[in-house]
C-alpha cells in the first residue's frame, strides 16, 4: 500500500446512502471532497461537512452536456480530481413485460449514460497527469442476476463491462479502473430510492410477489455497514495494484461464488457442442 497522501475525489450522489458515506469517510481521513447533489439545500448541507475541504456541485449525471463545465469549474476551486467515484443511480424494479422503454432508458441514463459521461469529462486530465483513480459503484447485480430488477440488472452489467474494457485502454497511461460491487447494504436504494413499476399481468404473481414483499421488508435491515463500505474505499485507492473488480459483503462474495461454479458446470456440459463451430483443423 502507499503512504496516504491528500487526495481530491469526486464523487456523484453524495446527499444519502453509499454516496454519503464514501464522502463522509473522505472528508475524515483529511482527503478534499468534491460532491454532486441535485438540490441547492443538500449542497448547503454538505459543504457545513468540512470547511474548505467538502466542495458541493450541484449537478444532475444525466444532464451530459453540463459535466464538462461543472467539472472544470469544481477543479478550478478544489484542485485536479485524483479519483473518481461514480455512485449516483438508483434501482428498478419491475417484470421486463410490465416495464416500459422509457423506465429502461431511464436506467440506463442514470446508471450507464451518465457514469460514462463523467468518465469522459475527467480522463483527459487524468490522462496528462499520468495519474487518477477511477471506481464505478456497479452491484453485485452486475454478475448475478435475480428477477424484479431486470432493467437494473442490465444497466449494472453495462457498468461492469465498461469499466473491465477501460481499464484496459487507460492501464499504461497510470490511470486505474475498479468495479466495485456491493451486496446488500443499510441504505434506502430497496426503500424510497428505488422505482417501482405497477403490477398488471397475473402470470407473474408467483415470482414478482414475494421477492417486492421481501425486499421491501428486508429495506433498512440489510447486513451490509456503509461506514465500512467507506473505509474500504479508501483503501482500495490507496493500493498500488488495486483489483479490476471488488465485491462487497458476504452475500456477494457467496453468490458471485455459486454463479461461477454454475458457469463451469455449464460450459462443461455444453463444451463438445460449444467447440463444434470451428472449422475442421
């Protein structure tokens, strides 16, 4: 691990959950915190977390033309950004069949669209400083799947994607890339945060019913501390070869686990016909 140095994060949807936290625990190791909201009052309130260090920016991810401007202006005041956190999103919840395109191309703008646009925005002088960290929150949801959160799901294994391919493109120019993709933690992403599509085709009921009733219940209960989620942060920044990808909580780590045997398991049995495409050698 490195010596801890200050460094300026920038990091999306600091007003509640894993956003607030990463920006909390931030702020109280000594680093500078530039933090994006969308009301004039939670900036207020964020700037009274640290005098001179905690730099709100008021700004919607998905207004992709106002980025750039609003990056330049927020380095302008708090110094070039060393590490950027794309956590701002929210789930969906829903049947592919009873959800709209216009829910799934809300997903994706908040998810997908917009990490990338502030991706955009920051390599460049990330890139001729030879330096910069970059950590997308994606899931746990972005390597297994459940039913309910289709949309979301697609959305976080987007986010996965880019983030393992970027990593690659920018690797020798000192820039690194890491997913990091919590299971369930204490936040209200399963409460008031996330968007729920209305029930309307009874053929679902037998799915759809009891995973809305449980994840509901379960919202406010969930194992996962962001305190800690934040503590890991700041190590995972200050590694010197930090991994591709994090996983967050027992329950990620368990069923990422049983998909990848599942996965083996599979591209075993099928192996024969899988390799039967080939021209003869």
């Amino acid at each position: 691990m490195n010596a801890s140095v200050t460094k300026t994060f920038l990091i999306t949807g600091v007003s509640s959950g894993l956003g607030n936290a990463f920006a909390a625990g931030a702020l109280e190791a000594g680093h500078v915190v530039i933090g994006t909201v969308r009301r004039l009052e939670d900036a207020e309130a964020f700037s009274a977390h640290a005098s001179g260090r905690a730099y709100p920016l008021v700004l919607d991810v998905t207004d992709y033309d106002a980025i750039p401007e609003a990056i330049a202006r927020a380095e302008a005041a708090a110094g070039p950004i060393d590490v950027l956190v794309n956590n701002a999103g929210y789930g969906h919840e829903g049947v592919l069949e009873e959800s709209a395109m216009a829910d799934l191309q809300r997903q994706f703008a908040a998810n997908v669209f917009g990490p990338v646009a502030m991706i955009k925005a920051v390599l460049p002088g990330m890139r001729e400083r030879r330096r910069g960290h970059i950590v997308n929150v994606t899931s746990m949801g972005g390597f297994i799947t459940m039913p309910g959160i289709t949309f979301y799901c697609g959305s976080k294994f987007a986010l996965e994607g880019i983030s393992e391919a970027l990593g690659k493109e920018v690797a020798g120019l000192g820039i690194r890339v890491t997913a990091l993709a919590p299971g369930q933690f204490r936040t209200d992403w399963a409460g008031r945060s996330m968007d729920r599509t209305p029930r309307s085709v009874a053929d679902y009921d037998a799915v759809m019913d009891p995973i809305r009733a449980a994840r509901q219940a379960k919202s406010g209960r969930q194992s996962g501390d962001p305190v800690r989620a934040a503590q890991v942060l700041l190590k995972l920044v200050e590694a010197d070869a930090p991994p591709v990808r994090l996983f967050l909580g027992d329950d990620a780590l368990g069923l990422v686990s049983q998909k990848l045997e599942q996965m083996k398991a599979e591209m075993t049995a099928w192996e024969t016909l899988s390799r039967s495409t080939s021209f003869p050698s």
